[in-house]
C-alpha cells in the first residue's frame, strides 16, 4: 500500500531526511500508542506522503501536518486535500508556529531531532509519540548513573515523564536510514523540581555535560564567567560539598537545580 503511493506520485526520498514508514504494523502501534480520542488535534511533523496522516485522521476529530517539502505538500494535497479534518502547513517545522493541539505524533527528521523537541516543549500538549534515531531516544530516556544520560536527559526529565515504546529496525523504512530508530513517549507534566530561573539552570546543564569527564567542581569554577559569579572561588565553598566532588553524569536533575538556584540567587545579590 504504501509502497503503491510513492510508485504512483514518483517519490524516492532519502534526502532531507526522508524515510518513509512502510511497515504497517510499526505504523498501526504508532497511532495505537497515542490513543486517539475522536475530540482530539493531532500535530503531525514530517508528514511525507501520509501514510501516518491517514491514519491519524482515521482517529481524530482534527490533524495538523506539517511538512517542508513542496513535491510531498503536493501529494498530501492530492490524496487528503478535499478532507476538512486536515490543516496543511507547508513550512519547516523550526520556523512555524503550531496551532493548539492536544497530543503530537510523528516520524521526525532526525537532523532537527533536539530541536524539534526543545519547540514542543514550549507547548501546552497532553502527549507525544515520536520516532527518533535510536541513540537520541536512549540519551532522551535515560536516568542519571548511565552511560546515556546527558544534558538532554536532563531537559527532558524537567519537562516530561519519558520512556521508550519500541526499537524500530531499518528495514520499516524506505529507503532504509543507515541508524536503528525507536519510538518514545513524552508526557508533559508541571517540574517536580522548582528551578528558580528556567534559561540559567539549562545553561547550566549544558556548560557541565560539556566537560562531562570533569567533576562539578572543576567545570563549575571553569565556567564561572558563564554563570555571571565573579567571586566563585570563594561561593563555591558554599555550596553542598558532596554534589562538587560527583560527575555531572552521576547528578539527578533536582541535584542540577539545587546548585543552579544557590548560584542563581547568589548572583542576583
Ligand atoms: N511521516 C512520514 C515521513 C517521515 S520522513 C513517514 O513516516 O513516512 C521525515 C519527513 O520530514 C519528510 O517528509 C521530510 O520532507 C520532512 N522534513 C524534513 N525536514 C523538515 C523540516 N525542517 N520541516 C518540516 N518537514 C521536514
């Protein structure tokens, strides 16, 4: 079926990060996953030539597909363009602002992967159920104490309770990607942490896992320009002792926020 759409229009991919899903099955657990009420917006990113817009049409009372290039806009218009459950939107995702929607399911384009994240993160949604290459999703997932966590781990723990769906081989795809994929679910919920300033806390995060080798100590002395506290070498001695002497990979987020807050207050004095 799938495979008929893209003889039909001509369409290879494989460039600009085009893989299209054919494996049915992989695309049915998708749409599974996000449990679709018929009430529901949907935002799609990357929609191709639709095989998941179909299906999340199918679901929902409304679907919102995003998609940059003009020869794929072309087919989603020639195969849903009559449909008013679908709202086209021919641009790149990084440059678009989305409208309301209520839970967001896609096969991203892996390049922008992080900063298709970051955006949605900015949005009030329920859920999402996105494919990503696979090594992104494990940091994304991943806990402190493993090899895996990272400064995205982190961002994603302060926005979203995360975890993985499945692995996805590359043989679900055409043209296969040369990266295993996975689909994982994010779900957005208020910081069980108080982060006092959300930029200087990220900033924070991303400055440490920089020198991810280093204890906190060091990168914390070394980037004392960055965090805009002069007097470090002295401010340091009060902060919690036993947090310094660990690897940014061996801190919870909670742990990140209680530093950034004391240096964040500090350097609003
Ligand atoms: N959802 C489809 C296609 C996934 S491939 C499927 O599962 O088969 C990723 C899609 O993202 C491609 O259609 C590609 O053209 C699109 N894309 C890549 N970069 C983009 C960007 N910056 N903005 C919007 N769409 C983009």
């Amino acid at each position: 079926m799938v495979y008929e759409i893209l003889r039909k229009y001509g369409i290879r991919g494989g460039y600009h990060d085009q893989h299209f899903l054919i494996d049915e099955r992989v695309l049915d657990r998708i749409v599974d996953s996000a449990d679709i009420k018929s009430h529901e917006t949907i935002l799609e990113i990357g929609a191709g030539i639709g095989n998941l817009t179909e299906r999340l049409m199918a679901k929902a009372g409304h679907v919102i597909a995003v998609e940059r290039d003009p020869e794929l806009i072309y087919v989603l218009k020639d195969r849903f363009g009559e449909s008013d459950k679908l709202t086209l939107i021919h641009g790149d995702v990084l440059d678009v602002e989305f409208p309301a929607f209520d839970k967001v399911v896609a096969n991203l384009p892996y390049s922008i992967s992080s900063e298709i994240t970051f955006k949605l993160f900015r949005y009030n949604f329920k859920l999402a159920i996105l494919m990503y290459q696979y090594e992104f999703a494990q940091r994304l997932v991943a806990h402190a104490n493993s090899k895996d966590y990272s400064r995205l781990s982190v961002n994603a723990h302060y926005f979203a309770d995360t975890s993985m769906i499945m692995k996805i081989p590359r043989g679900a795809f055409s043209p296969p990607p040369e990266v295993l994929s996975a689909v994982v679910e994010l779900k957005p919920r208020p910081s069980y942490f108080e982060v006092l300033d959300e930029k200087y806390f990220l900033d924070f995060v991303t400055a440490v896992f920089g020198q991810r080798r280093k204890k906190m100590r060091n990168s914390i002395l070394k980037n004392k320009q960055l965090l805009g506290i002069d007097d470090m070498k002295e401010f340091i001695h009060e902060l919690p002792q036993e947090l310094l002497d660990k690897r940014p990979e061996n801190l919870e987020p909670e742990e990140f926020a209680e530093l950034a807050n004391m240096m964040f207050r500090h350097k609003q004095k």
